[in-house]
C-alpha cells in the first residue's frame, strides 16, 4: 500500500529544522531539482544551494538550504543539510550585504581561486536565501 503523506525530516548540524508530515516535497538535488510524492522509490542525493519547498494541508512552506545530502525512503525524506533556514527567519538586507561582500571579492583582479570559489558560493547561499524568502511570503 502507497502511503498517502511523507515524514519529512530537515537537521543541520546545529538543529533539527523540521519534522512533519507533508503531502509533497521539492529538493535541489545534485543534478536539479527532484520532486518527491508518497510512495516514491528509495534514492540517496546530494544536495545543491537552493530553494526547498514542501505542501502541508494546501500550503506550500519554502526553505533556504546549502549543501548536504537527502534520503528518500517510501514514505520518509530525510535532510541532512549544512545549512538550513525557514523562510520567515531569513534576514533579506544581511543576505543582500552578503551577495554584494562575495561579488566585491569576484570583482578583484588576482583573488586566489579558493577565495574566489567561496566567494560563489557565499553569492549562491544569498541568492538561495532571498528567492526562499520571496517566495516563502505568499
């Protein structure tokens, strides 16, 4: 028998974010975004920066998350993420200082490539940060 919800289970190494049960879950995967029902078959993906996004009753709740990993299990997700913010914790003028600290840094001529690359991914995290909280409002 199909299981009509899903248990899903967000933590970070600091908190658990979530744990509910949903009827719909959409993760940044690795290789793109990946739409999850109940009863969906079992799989292990890494996680890109991105929007998470989860229907409860009809309404659609959104989440910042950066890097980590996502087990689906027939009627359960797990999130192990490295960060993970709801959308109405999300501080939009700390993320939008953010993206323009790590675009100052692209901006420069001869930055060494690992600050360059964290650089990037501080830009991605904002960017990620500031959708989720856009479209966490509605």
């Amino acid at each position: 028998m199909i299981p009509d919800k899903i248990e899903l289970e967000i933590v970070t190494p600091e908190r658990k974010v979530l744990s509910e049960t949903v009827d719909s879950v959409v993760i940044p995967g690795a290789q793109g975004y990946l739409g999850v029902l109940p009863g969906h078959a079992p799989l292990l993906t890494g996680l890109m920066i991105g929007e998470l996004s989860y229907v409860q009753d009809g309404k659609e709740h959104v989440l910042a998350v950066s890097q980590g990993y996502a087990e689906v299990l027939r009627g359960k997700v797990s999130v192990l993420a490295e960060r993970c913010e709801k959308a109405e914790e999300i501080d939009v003028d700390r993320a939008e200082k953010s993206k323009q600290r790590a675009e100052e840094v692209l901006n420069r001529k001869d930055v060494p490539m690992d600050e360059f690359r964290r650089a990037e991914l501080r830009i991605q995290r904002a960017i990620a940060r500031i959708q989720a909280k856009s479209h966490g409002l509605g």
